[in-house]
C-alpha cells in the first residue's frame, strides 16, 4: 500500500526556488527532467521500493533519523531530504532539497 508523501514549507520554497531560477535562464528541458525525477521519487517512497542513505539530525533539539533520495535532473543531481515515520498511518514528510555538491543544507 503505497503511503502518502507530504512537504514541509522549507521543501515547497526551495524547490520553487530552484524551478524559477531554472525556468528564467530558460532550461526548459532540465525543468522538464526535474519534475519527472521528483514524480518517480514521491512514487518510489510512497511504496518503499526506495530506502536511502540514513542520517541523523537534529531539529528543534530533537534527533531524527532521516533518509536521502537523489534526484538526477541530467546537468544537476539534488539531493532530497525525507523522513519515514514508524507508523504507516502517518504520511512521509519531504524535509529539504539542495543541489548535489553543497556542503550544507540551508535550513530557514
């Protein structure tokens, strides 16, 4: 049963972030690349047929564990952020992406 899969804020504005960039220097087709890397992502996750790397982090004080999913866009490769409750009720909640290659994730 394929679970659902959810994005944080922080998510939402640093993909949107990267989009608008790409699209206004015109890489249509790299934009094109990304969004089906991100669809067989959320579909690979949602059914687990894809279990990343684990890392742990600390949010708020708190330490989770949290899992990365490497989106390949053909020029760029982005590393995603996610974590995987224990509990199937509960959806996957997409964290952070960055562009492959950073050192560290900007968290706002």
């Amino acid at each position: 049963m394929a679970r659902e899969v959810i994005a944080t804020p922080l998510f939402g504005r640093q993909l949107k972030a990267f989009l608008e960039e790409y699209a206004n220097k015109g890489a249509t087709r790299f934009v094109d690349r990304m969004y089906a890397g991100y669809k067989e992502m959320t579909d690979n996750i949602s059914a687990n047929k894809h279990i990343g790397l684990a890392k742990r982090r600390s949010v708020k004080g708190k330490t989770i564990t949290v899992r990365q999913y490497i989106i390949d866009a053909g020029a760029r490769n982005f590393v995603v952020l996610y974590w995987v409750p224990s509990q199937t009720s509960q959806p996957i909640l997409l964290l952070n992406i960055r562009i492959s290659g950073q050192n560290r994730f900007r968290w706002r």
